[in-house]
C-alpha cells in the first residue's frame, strides 16, 4: 500500500492505461483463446476443437470469461504500472539503463505472477472435464476453497514464473527499440500511427507467443488436476510427452492459433494502451 501512496499522477496513469487496454483485449480475443485452450490441453487440431465449442453451443463459448477478465485487467495494469515505477528509480540511481530495464522487466513479470488463482480457475472453468462441477468462477473459488487447501490456487505457478519475467523483458526492450527506430513525424496521417502501434505489438506479442508456447502448455497440464500431489516441471514435460507420442513438435499444438491470437491481442494492447496514455496526458 505504501508503494502506491508514493505514485505520482503519471506513474497512476501507467496502471490506468494497463488496465483499460485489457478490457478491451479479452472481449475481442477470448473465444480464438478458447479454442487454443482446448487444444493445448487435448492436444487435437484447430478444427476439432473449434467444433468442441460449437457442439456445447454459445451459452458456453464465453463461460470462463471473468478469470482472465479480471487476471488480465489486473495483470497488464501490473505489467505496465510496476514496470514504469520500477525502472524510473533505478535509472535516477544510475544504474545502466538496459539492467534497469531487465529488472523492472522481472519485478513486473513476478508481481503479476500472484495473480495465478485467476488462471487456475480459468483452466477448470475451460476444461470440459468439469463442465458440471462448477457453475460459475464464485462456485469454483468456493469448492476449492472448501475442499481443498489454498496451494490449490497455485497449481502450475512455476511455468508461470518461467514464462513472466522473460517475456515481459523481451516485450519492453523490443518494444523501445521499435519505437526508436521507426520514428512517426508529429504531422503524420492518425492512421498511420495507429497502424505502426498496432504492428509493433502484434509482432512482438506473436514472437512471444511462439516461444513461451510450451510454459503454457505446461501450466495447462499441471492446472488441469484437481486435488493430489502436484506435478513437477519435469513430471508435466514426461506425460505429455509419452501422451502425444513421444514427439516433442506435439508440445507446440495450438501454437499457430496462440500466436494469431497473441497478434491480435497484443496489437489491440498497444493500440489501447499508447492512446489511452496519450488522452490521460493531455486532459
């Protein structure tokens, strides 16, 4: 609580703009992320499980909505707040500029890791498995908090860890560079703008995607069991390995519709992001 009453009016901002991005992200972009769920815990095609979805129907298709809305409000606030209030002491001590940035880079990665409750009952809620277990995330949050020990909310935090601080680091540093080497003039068509914010964090966003893939395949696997002793990082790695045919290229099905989706979510981010800051800074 201290850490916040120290923010100014600006670093507020950077949270606010985080926050207003994600919402705006995950109405567009969570029925493609459903279908990549499914098949990252099935390890089926694109057209089998589009057609899971719509053999359940519509008054399924958003059911699980609210954990990643709320995870992802409040993980992008994260990853843009702590980030900026992170690196701006660090870079008044002196300190070199490009580990400034790796280390906010960690911190924010880290700090948005506490929120893993919220995407361990997005997997249940997702997983049809347990359709009629839970009614809504309410129900799922009290089952488990009934039946179960609070670690239960930190099924999978490891892969989450692992995927976090790395790629919170490449996104802020390829990020910068994009924005220092394709410079806008003040003149340019608005469209152009937009255009360039949008490619800048759709190919980041995608290229993310790509290559953290198997952390959240992973984190899909070990969230999927509910109750027992929890799976290693390496446990996880063999049973998907032995359940997709000892074949390694299998731990990356999904990945075309993840980076799809990544390339349009994380491009909607930018776009949202860089425009709401641009407004909360000059009203």
């Amino acid at each position: 609580m201290a850490f916040f009453m120290h923010l100014s009016r600006e670093e507020y901002s950077e949270f606010v703009c985080g926050c207003g991005a994600a919402i705006i992200n995950v109405g567009i972009t969570f029925p493609i992320n459903k279908i990549i769920f499914r098949q990252m815990l099935h390890g089926v095609g694109l057209r089998n499980a589009a057609s899971q979805l719509m053999n359940e129907g519509f008054s399924t298709l958003y059911r699980g909505i609210y954990p990643p809305l709320f995870q992802k409000t409040i993980s992008t606030s994260l990853m843009f707040g702590t980030y900026d209030a992170i690196q701006k002491p660090l870079l008044e001590s002196n300190l070199n500029s490009r580990l400034a940035k790796v280390i906010a880079a960690l911190v924010a990665g880290t700090a948005e890791a506490t929120l893993t409750p919220f995407e361990r009952i997005q997997t249940l809620l997702q997983n049809n498995h347990y359709n009629k277990n839970f009614i809504n995330m309410r129900h799922a949050i009290k089952v488990i908090a009934t039946d179960y020990s609070v670690s239960e909310f930190y099924r999978g935090l490891t892969p989450i860890l692992l995927r976090n601080g790395p790629s919170n680091i490449s996104f802020f540093l390829l990020r910068e560079a994009a924005n220092s080497y394709i410079v806008i003039p003040p003149t340019a068509w608005t469209g152009y703008k937009l255009f360039k914010e949008f490619l800048t964090g759709a190919f980041i966003g995608a290229l993310n995607s790509a290559l953290f893939y198997p952390c959240n395949v992973l984190k899909v696997h070990m969230q999927s069991d509910l109750g027992g002793p929890f799976k290693s990082i390496k446990e996880a790695a063999i049973e998907i390995y032995q359940e997709r045919g000892n074949r390694v290229s299998y731990f990356y099905r999904g990945v075309h519709m993840n980076y799809t989706r990544s390339f349009i979510s994380w491009g909607v981010v930018n776009v949202a992001y860089e425009n709401l800051k641009y407004f909360l800074k000059n009203n």
